[in-house]
C-alpha cells in the first residue's frame, strides 16, 4: 500500500496555503473553520510536523509548511490538468482575459503573436469590456484594469504606471499654437469615465497640478466613452486631449500626434492585472500570462515600472 496522508486533509491543506487563511479556506470549501483546523491538525499529526505557526489571532505556515505547501500545489495543479484532459473539457490551458477596450487595440493586440509564438498549446481568449469582471459568475482568468487598484474579493498586482500629458495633432498645433495658460481657450478632448473627476486624467485636477490658471474655460468641448474616440478625434485634428503615454505611443511615433509642451505627469490610474483571492497564490495557466504581460510590459516604452 502507498504511504498517504489522508487525501482529504491535504485538499484541505492546499486550501489554506493558496488562501492564506482558514477562514478562507472554509469558505470555499463550504465547512466550518474548526473543521479546516481539525484536518490540518490530522495531517501535521500524520506527518510528525507542524505545518501551521498559530497565534491568537494569526496563522502563518510554518517553514515545513512552506515547503510542503509548493509540492502540494504542483501535485494538485498536474490533477487538474489531467482530470480536465481525462473528461474531455480541452481548456485547462484557456486563458480568458478581460481587457479594457482601448487597452486591448492599442497595446495587447499588437503583442498577441508573440505570445501565440512563445506558447502554442496555450489559448488565449481576450474580451474587451468596460464592465469590472465578476469573476464569480464569469469563467475568466484574469482581468487588467485601470484605477486605485481596489478591488472587493480580488488580488491585484500592478502592471505598469504611465505618462498623462496634452496631446495633439501637429496640423491643429500649427494652427493653435498656444501657451500652456492658453490652453482653455482650444477645444478639449475628454473621456468620459466615471470617478476619474478628481483624477489628473481630467483637466481641471491636470492643470492645477500644473499651478496653471488657465486664462480661459476647461470645459471638454468633445467627449467620449472610449478612449480609441478620443485618440482618433485627436489625430482628426479636432483639439488636445490628454494623452496616456501607452494608448498614443503608436501615433507618437509616427507623428500623427505630439505632445508640444515639456508638462507631463504620472497617471493617478495605473494598469493592474487582477484575479480571484481564492486563486492566489496563481496557478499555472494564470502564472504564466502574469509573468507574460510583465515581460511586455517591460518591453514598452511610455511606461513607469
């Protein structure tokens, strides 16, 4: 016979080290937190080690713990993999990504080859949506988000700050080549997104950062619901918009838009991936388009890392 733990308390060990509580553990498991605590103490039992360091209100793996947590989740995530081959399902290597739109056309699109490239047996499904993912009643992987980088029940990593200056095209700069203070008296380009008021992507809160008193009105004269609108009706020549480093980096460098003042401030809103707490630490699928949206992002220019 195979020298085992019992299988149950190590599906419950898994649970908590990949929670980092069992509290969490219990919730997902659908059981009591004593119960979590019993199959942990059933297992150290077994072992002859302590897996857990518990205090009063705090509990910690062990080094042993540690150690042990790794082998179990590669063990678990190799059953997975085979269980979902074995039934059929085909997509335990899909990777379903929420992205949003302007994201997606003007900085993952262009990259996705590489990623077909660098991992064939890997298919990579991309929604481009404004809606913040609810990872509970949708079988996604991932999503990337722009924001304050909260977000209730998921685990947020960031994935790049960016550049937020006035943009336009050289055709509406020759024709309204005016001073920073000036700029109010141009027509404004805005997105509309909600919460961003107070963020240095409106005008308002970007000038006073600035302290510029602009000698005419900030009010956007155009605005619009995607930032892919906002670009385009820039390059149109239809008047500055501020311009985030990484969606017009494309038309920057082909001169389709410049940015004529030397102003330029980091985005309140950086990019963040985010996933579900309750697959943290990430598995292997969701481990691995982590690590391959850094490695893009370190390879994009515009970007803070």
């Amino acid at each position: 016979m195979r020298k085992l733990p019992p299988l149950n308390s190590l599906r419950v060990f898994e649970a908590v080290a990949r929670n980092g509580s069992l509290s969490k553990a219990a919730l997902e498991l659908c059981v009591s937190p004593s119960a979590v605590s019993q199959q942990i103490s059933n297992l150290e039992g077994w072992l002859g080690v302590r897996l857990l360091d518990r205090s009063a209100n705090k509990t910690n793996l062990s080094l042993n713990g540690h150690h042990f947590s790794k082998q179990v989740q590669k063990i678990f995530d190799k059953l997975e993999e085979d269980v979902s081959r074995m039934r059929g399902i085909g997509n335990y290597k899909e990777i379903k990504l929420s992205i949003l739109p302007s994201l997606a056309s003007k900085w993952l699109i262009h990259r996705l080859p590489k990623f077909r490239a660098s991992h064939p047996s890997y298919r990579l499904m991309v929604d481009a949506s404004f809606e913040q993912t609810d990872f509970n009643h949708l079988e996604f992987t991932l999503a990337i988000r722009s924001g304050a980088g909260s977000y209730p029940g998921c685990h947020s990593i960031k994935l790049f700050d960016e550049y937020v200056a006035p943009t336009c095209s050289p055709d509406y700069w020759s024709k309204n080549a005016v001073t920073l203070k000036d700029i109010g008296n141009t027509a404004l380009l805005a997105d509309y997104t909600p919460g961003r008021e107070k963020t240095n992507l409106d005008w308002c809160t970007w000038m006073d950062r600035e302290n510029v008193r602009p000698s005419g009105n900030l009010e956007s004269s155009q605005v619009f619901t995607d930032s892919n609108l906002t670009i385009q009706a820039a390059v149109n020549g239809e008047g500055f918009m501020l311009g985030r480093s990484v969606l017009i980096g494309e038309e920057i460098a082909r001169g389709a838009l410049i940015q004529p003042f030397s102003s330029r401030q980091i985005s309140d809103w950086p990019y963040f991936l985010v996933y579900p707490e309750k697959h943290h630490p990430p598995r292997a699928a969701l481990k691995l388009i982590i690590n391959w949206l850094h490695e893009q992002a370190r390879e994009t220019a515009g970007i803070i890392r």
